[in-house]
C-alpha cells in the first residue's frame, strides 16, 4: 500500500489499492486512495470511506483482542501502576 500511496501514475495507484484489498479485505487505507482517487460520484466516495471506516475499526477490534488482559495481568498492571 505504501508503494501505492508514493505512485504518480493514478491507475498504477488504483491498481495498486486494489491488490492490496485482495490481499487483505481490511486495508482502510486502500480504501481511502480508492475514495479520492476512482470514485466518481461522492456517493461512490461516502461508501468506500465508511468501508474505510469499517476496516479501521475491525482492525482497532482485533488489535485490542490481541492486547487484552486477563484478571493475573490486570491485577500487576494496576500493582505497578500505583508506584
């Protein structure tokens, strides 16, 4: 996505946002390049931005399951937390 971004060329950006949904159906980023770049309404905009948002805030989602803590760590974090 990153290659995307730094693109002059507006189908290679395109193109590249694209494979970058393939690969991960969650890239809000791709989504974003998409809105500004190939929609051609702002009807078309205002859906790929709220897909965008979605995909952030299913990202947001898996990355906090990930950090989550159980009750042993949430008792050691506040424990620390007092010093």
């Amino acid at each position: 996505m990153q290659t995307a971004w730094r693109e002059r060329n507006t189908q290679e950006r395109i193109k590249g946002a694209k494979a970058a949904i393939e690969k991960n159906s969650d890239c809000a980023t791709a989504y974003v390049l998409l809105a500004e770049e190939e929609a051609t309404t702002i009807a078309d905009s205002e859906k790929l931005l709220k897909t965008a948002l979605k995909a952030a805030e299913s990202n947001l989602k898996k990355s906090q399951m990930n950090l989550s803590h159980g009750p042993i760590t949430d008792s050691l974090h506040r424990k620390n937390s007092k010093r």
